[in-house]
C-alpha cells in the first residue's frame, strides 16, 4: 500500500486491485467541501483515471446533483441511451436498468456519440447486501495488451453498433431521442451521423459506426475506447442471447455490434475482449454514502452482479467529441 498527496495534502491510498481512495472525515457541508476540494479531487482523476471518496455520507438526490456539480459544473442530459433510467432532473439519473444477477461488462459510456461524456460520476445511496461494485479499468492498458492483429483492424476500421427500437427490450425512442415523433427522431439522426430505417411494423433500426481508438484529449495517449464486448450479443447470458434470436431475429437483436466493414464479430473475440479486461479490472465494494469520479476517456467502468438493494445515482459531465477517429458515415433513410 502506498499513499499520494498533491498540494492539498489529500491522502490517496493506492491499491494495484482497487481504484484509488480517499478517506474523509464527514463534513457538516458536504457541497462545500466538493467546491474547497475540487481541484485536488479532479487532479487525483487526471492522475489515476478514477476516485473513490468515502466518508462523504451522501444520502438524497439534491444533495448528490449539488456535490456533481461542485465537482464537474454543468451535468449533461443523456441521449441515445441503450437502456432505460430513471431520471432526478437536471442530468442526475438512477444506475441503468439491467437485472441485478447479470452483470454490466466493462465499456466506456456512451461511447458511440458523437459529443461522449469525459467524466462520470456516481454516488451510493444504498450499498447491496453482496456484489454490485463499479469496477474499473485503465484503458491504455487494455490497449497494450489486447493482440495487436485485433486492435490494428478495429483501428483501422472502427466499429459499428446496430440497434433495434422495439417496445419490450432496451430504451424506448423517448427515452434514446427525447421524442416518438419520427420527424425528430430521423432529424437527430441525420445531425448525429446513423443510418436508419424504418421497418414495415413501425420499429426503428439503426446503424452507427465509431472509432475503436481513441487519443485522450489531456495526454494524448491512445485508449481502447467502445462498447464493442458490452452491446455484442456474444456477451449476453447464453439463454438470453438464445431468446431474442428466437423473438426477433438475428438482424433484430436490440442492440449489436459488428467490426467497422459490417463483418461479424466472432464469440472468441469478444470472449478475448472481456478476458482482458477481467486481467485489469479493479474493484472494491460500494459503502453507503460513498463518492466516484470515472474519466469516462481513459477508464472503462462496469456494473457487478448483486443481491439486495441497490441505489446508485449517476450523471455525466464535460463534452468531448473524439476528433481523433475515423470519419463516420452521414445519417441517411434507407
């Protein structure tokens, strides 16, 4: 165990297997205390990628939405969203839906928008009975390790999301675009660069190609930055992949991903994908009323299986439109 200290004289203790921490006695002004400390949190996020504050006894919405934006500023409403949540306003949300005994496999939010969330934030209302940790993994490493022939074709090529709007799995076209009007929904499409076409039953399906890679606006350093292994449908419980084939066909599944040429993904590389990221996954267990803050650019972050309660708010922050990439094809009806 080692500690950090920047110029604050805040204490970080860093574990090779947990995201750093930093321990803090309860202040009487929790939202004063982000506004006194907010340089020297996001300094150690710039350093390690993530940070956990515990001692912070977070407990209500307003109060968590006060804190985030001490910390971040502006919290960003959330669009294209490929499951529902349940909104606090003002860009503060609940965790995504998503059953407690399956766990979120590690991806970068959002990462298949055009404008990305920099930062994530989360804070812990209700700590589960067991499980349940966002975990962490420092993407320049996933990168270094990942095989080379893999990562030189997804470089090359980017990579391309599919997804099926239906009103049974996943975000509804409200909750992805804001509106169910079509003129809105083909419009946003068009100005946000993804293809796509309405099928003869009046549900909506779309394609969306994005940069794999990606260098981080701060350092410069390339990351492995998608949701490739998350949204492919090869990382889905095998009974559940087996079922949405069986409801909607293998070009309807609500969401999926493919390489940047439309070629298919094969089970074995999403199997290497998610192996890498186990072999740098950090994690350690939510307490009640604790604090993280995820550079959604440089650190990939996941959801474990739980049992129990578990109440964990979230709210994205700071725009950044990965210009580093490969030009994505222009919206069009098809």
């Amino acid at each position: 165990m080692s500690f950090s200290s920047p110029a604050s004289l805040l204490e970080v203790e860093l574990r090779p297997d947990r995201p750093p921490v930093l321990h803090v006695e309860q202040p009487l002004d929790v939202t004063g205390w982000a506004a006194q400390y907010r340089e020297a949190v996001r300094a150690q996020v710039a350093e390690h990628g993530a940070l956990l504050v515990r001692g912070l006894g977070l407990r209500e919405p307003d109060q968590v939405r006060a804190v985030f934006t001490a910390l971040a500023g502006e919290l960003l409403a959330e669009r294209e969203a490929f499951a529902p949540r349940t909104s606090y306003g003002a860009g503060l949300y609940s965790s995504t839906a998503w059953p407690d005994n399956q766990p979120m496999c590690m991806h970068h939010e959002l990462s298949y928008v055009q404008r990305v969330p920099g930062l994530m934030l989360f804070a812990c209302l209700t700590a589960p009975a067991q499980g349940g940790a966002t975990a962490v993994a420092d993407a320049e490493e996933v990168l270094r390790a990942l095989p080379a022939e893999l990562t030189e074709r997804f470089e090359r090529e980017g990579w391309l999301l599919t997804r099926s709007y239906n009103d049974e799995i996943g975000a509804s076209l409200s909750e992805s675009f804001g509106s169910e009007d079509r003129e809105t929904v083909e419009n946003y499409c068009r100005a946000h660069a993804i293809d796509f076409e309405w099928q003869p039953d009046g549900s909506l399906r779309t394609r969306q190609r994005r940069s794999a890679i990606v260098r981080h606006p701060a350092t410069g350093r390339r990351c492995w930055f998608n949701q490739v292994a998350f949204l492919n449908e090869w990382t889905l419980a095998p009974e559940v992949r087996e079922y949405l084939v069986d409801e909607y066909g293998p070009d309807g599944l609500p969401f999926n991903t493919r390489y940047g040429d439309g070629g298919p993904i094969d089970e074995d590389v999403v199997r290497t994908l998610n192996a890498t990221y186990e072999d740098h996954t950090r994690r350690t267990p939510w307490q009640d009323g604790d604090l993280m803050l995820v550079d959604n650019i440089r650190t990939a972050h996941s959801r474990e299986a739980f049992t129990g309660q578990r109440q964990v708010l979230v709210a994205m922050a700071e725009p950044w439109h990965p210009a580093d990439g490969r030009p994505s094809p222009k919206g069009s009806r098809r």
